[in-house]
C-alpha cells in the first residue's frame, strides 16, 4: 500500500501537493497520512473527501490514518467529516473518536449537495448565523450579510449546472489563517464532475481548436460569464459571486483539471492563474471573507486594488 | 376612477408564493427551478383574473434573494408579458425592495435590458434596470402628474416635446407606464393601485 503525506497545513494552496501525491501513487491501494495534520480549512476537508473518491474509483478503498492532533479530530468530527469519510475511506487511529454532535460552533458542517432541494436546506440551516457572524465578527453592515445567503447558493448551484455530479460544501470562521491575521469566513465546495472544460466544450472547444484547455474553459466562465446553455441569464451566479466577495475584500479561486484561476485581494500572494498542475477531476471553488479593518470603505474592492486574471478568451 | 378602463390591483406576495408554487416549504427565494416555478405561479394567478392588472411584487418577507431566482422570476417575467403573444396585460412592481434585494434585482435587469418600477426601502418609489436620463426625468414627472400627454410633460420638464414623446415611448415598450387612447395618454403605474 502507497502512503499519501496529507500536508500539516490542508488548505487549498497545499491541496496540490496532496492531488501530485496521489498522482506519483499510480494504481493500487492508497492510505492518506493525515497524523500530522495540525490546520485544516473546509476546502482541505471536502478536498480531502474528494481526493479518497478518486483513489476509490480505481476499485480498492483507501484508507486514512486520522491525525494524532485531538484538537483537529474533534474539529473535524464537529464538521461531520468523519462522517463522510467514513463511507469513502477505511479509518484508521483517532482513538476515541466520536460522530459530529448537533449544535455547535460550526458554521456549516460539510453537506453533500445532489440536489437543488441541497441548497435550499444549506441555505436555511446557515443564513441567520451567517448573518450574525458577518456583521459582529467580520464588522460587514448589515444590508451586505444578506448576501451571504445568495453567494452559497449560487457556488452551489455551480456544482449542479455545470459539474453534472454531486459535490460537497462546508463553511466555517476562523479567528486568523496562515494567510491573513484577521477573522475570516471560508466557504469550500467540491465536486468531481466533468470540470469547467467538460462543461463547455460542446460551445467553445471547436472555437479554440487545440489552445482548448482547463486554463481556457476558467477564463470563459470566471472572466467571461460563458455558459454552455444558450439562455443569455445563464452564467451570471459566478460574476455576481465575485462582484461581492470583490466588495468584502475577499478572494475567490476555482481549480478545475490542471488549472486555478483566482481573483487575488492584496492580502494574498498567489498568482491569479495557474496552468499545468496535476490533474484533479471536476472542480474545487475556494472562498475567503475577511473581517473588515477600521474605516474600510462599504465598496472597497479586491479586483481593483488586488489582481485578477485578463488574458482574453 | 382612473379613466383608462379596469386595471385591476394584484398584490404578490413572493415568499408566501413560493412555497404554494414548489413542492416544498422553502423561505428563501434562490435556485432556479424555484424561480421557474415561482413565475408559473404568478403567470397563472394573472391569468386567471382575466383582466388588466398591476402585479405588485412583494419583497418584504423576503430574506435571500439570489440571482438565478431573480432571473428566472423577475427578468423571465417580464419578458414574457412584454411580448406580442403575452398571456394576459399585466403590468408589474416591485415592492417591499431591500438594499439587498436590489442590486440583484440591477444585475438581472441589466442583463435583459429590462426595467421595472420599484419601492425602495429608504428611498421611495424608483425606477430599476438601465434607462437613460431623459427617460427617467419623465417618468419622475408622469410619476408626479398621474398621467399625462407627452405635450404637457414636455413644458414640465422644459423639454422638446419629440424627445419626451420618445422617452415615453420607450417607457410604455417596457411596461413601466401605460400608454393609452388617441391622441397619446400615458398613466403612471403606481397611483393605478388606488384603482
């Protein structure tokens, strides 16, 4: 049996050195060795839920050596991974570890999204917290948190339109990441559908003859709004997505088959766009919402003071 | 009376639609089949009064609000009653329009190009979507008037009569005033509500 190292910090910007890891492991059984794990964000946690599916899917049940941190166990148990990795992996480790408890501080636990009815059911359970938090944790005013709501539902309405499978979402605060010494809230949704490239090559793969590509399909539907239904309302959700994270300072990053592209606030240092990682199916959306500082003003934006990708399609 | 024949007053009130018009009890107005089904609901309870009528969308209990929702329910409806083969002569507005509710509700009409009258909160009755300085100054004025011929909106606002007549012209295609009799009359939407 391979071991697959799951990184000490799991978070997106280290989620490509797990799908390389995984990648090198080729066929045969894996175990993901998460007993140094120390942080992990909800993108690590679906992430990592993905990544076990896809090792599944050459037929032998990967395994997970759970990490040695109690800290981060009962994290993860109060954020119903262990739940859900208890149906893809063989768990190994974590002593006594227990099932996700009902109430808690989480904000929301990962879900799995199949079906509009999800949504709906994400979007109730989250919305009065959601609320709360955004406006006396990260100081956003009041009218703006509302939006909260309608951002989740449209990232995962992203899953069921464009991937053609299910994925999974989970949301949660964190009084400072790796990244930004502020209170953040961190959206991270998953799925291992057919990936924006799939999604779009019916309509722009003929257009774009042998440049057609991951990096190409993001940049159409991140940058350009195309969708490959015909409805011109369609492809809307994820410009609106950005416009308000944009207004919050915040980042948002798509990764879909061997490209991320990214609108990066000026917190952040990664590029805006990403060619030639390893290949990971569907596509992996990351959202960041940091607290606001001091005086911010209400349409302070991220896509004009950070980066944001502008290659032409 | 109004002058202009029956224009019946017709009160939607969205989140208690929505949850008549799907399957199950949601009290968000997201995703797009709920949009879908939402505007069958109102197509249909427009169609069945059989006559004329102003559809005040109502948005007060509305909490979320997201785009694909909006799109489906707000431009889609629209669009359908601005066309030739419309169901039924409805007229809509909004009201009940949070901050929140609003820029979705921008986003959408602007991708259609469409406009809609709107109360909003902390702001009154405003006209939402894309529209051009003249028109907006005349529909202020019709707004103000009730109803109006081009002529008399036109000494109003110190204005050109043609270019009024225009920007009214444009404002009844939208359905965000209607346009009656011969010579021209146009009536502004929401004092019709007073029947």
């Amino acid at each position: 049996m391979k071991v697959i190292p799951v990184p000490q910090t799991l978070e997106e910007r280290t989620f490509d050195a797990l799908v390389q890891a995984l990648a090198d492991a080729g066929a045969g059984r894996v175990l993901f060795d998460a007993r140094r794990v120390r942080w992990v964000d909800p993108y690590g946690m679906v992430g990592l839920l993905a990544a076990g599916e896809v090792a599944a899917q050459g037929g032998d049940r990967p395994a997970l050596q759970l990490p040695d941190s109690s800290e981060v166990l009962s994290y993860l148990s109060r954020m119903a991974f262990l739940d859900h990795a208890d149906g893809i992996f063989e768990l190994h480790g974590g002593g006594r570890r227990g099932r996700s408890g009902g109430a808690s501080d989480v904000l929301l636990e990962i879900t799995p999204i199949r079906s509009y009815d999800d949504i709906h059911v994400v979007v109730d359970r989250v919305n009065a917290h959601a609320i709360t938090i955004l406006t006396q944790q990260l100081q956003y005013p009041h009218r703006e948190a509302f939006q909260f709501g309608a951002v989740l539902s449209e990232v995962c309405q992203n899953i069921l339109e464009h991937a053609q499978a299910a994925g999974w979402v989970a949301a949660q605060t964190y009084s400072r990441t790796p990244r930004i010494e502020r209170r953040v809230v961190k959206i991270g949704v998953v799925d291992l559908g057919i990936g924006f490239k799939g999604s779009l090559a019916a309509s722009l793969a003929a257009r774009h003859g042998e440049r057609w590509s991951d990096v190409v399909a993001l940049e159409a539907a991140f940058i350009h709004g195309l969708t490959r239904f015909h409805d011109p309302g369609r492809g809307q959700g994820l410009k609106q997505i950005r416009k308000q994270v944009g207004r919050w300072g915040g980042k948002v990053s798509i990764r879909s088959g061997t490209a991320r592209i990214a609108d990066v606030p000026e917190w952040d240092d990664v590029p805006p766009l990403q060619e030639r990682l390893p290949f990971f199916p569907g596509a992996q959306i990351d959202i960041v919402l940091p607290a606001r500082i001091g005086e911010e003003a209400a349409d302070r934006s991220a896509v004009t003071r950070g980066r944001t990708p502008g290659r032409a399609v | 009376m109004n002058g202009i024949g029956p224009v019946v007053p017709f009160r939607i009130d969205l989140s208690t639609l929505v949850r008549r018009s799907v399957a199950s009890l949601y009290s968000h107005l997201v995703t797009r089949p709920t949009g879908q089904a939402l505007r069958l609901g109102i197509e249909s309870q427009i169609c069945e009064l059989g006559t004329p009528c102003v559809s005040v969308l109502d948005f007060s209990q509305v909490a979320v609000l997201d785009y694909s929702c909006a799109d489906e329910t707000v431009a889609k409806l629209i669009l359908r009653f601005r066309k030739e083969d419309r169901p039924a002569d409805a007229f809509f507005l909004a009201r009940g329009v949070s901050e929140h509710h609003r820029d979705t509700l921008e986003a959408v009409l602007d991708r259609h190009g469409l406009l809609l009258v709107a109360e909003v909160e902390g702001e009154g009755r405003t006209l939402l979507g894309p529209v051009g300085d003249l028109e907006r100054a005349a529909w202020e004025a019709l707004e103000h008037r009730g109803s109006a011929a081009a002529a008399h909106l036109a000494d109003d606002l110190t204005a050109p009569e043609p270019a009024i007549s225009e920007a009214l012209a444009s404002l009844a295609d939208h359905r965000v005033v209607l346009r009656r009799g011969s010579p021209e009359t146009y009536y502004a939407l929401t004092p019709l509500l007073a029947g």
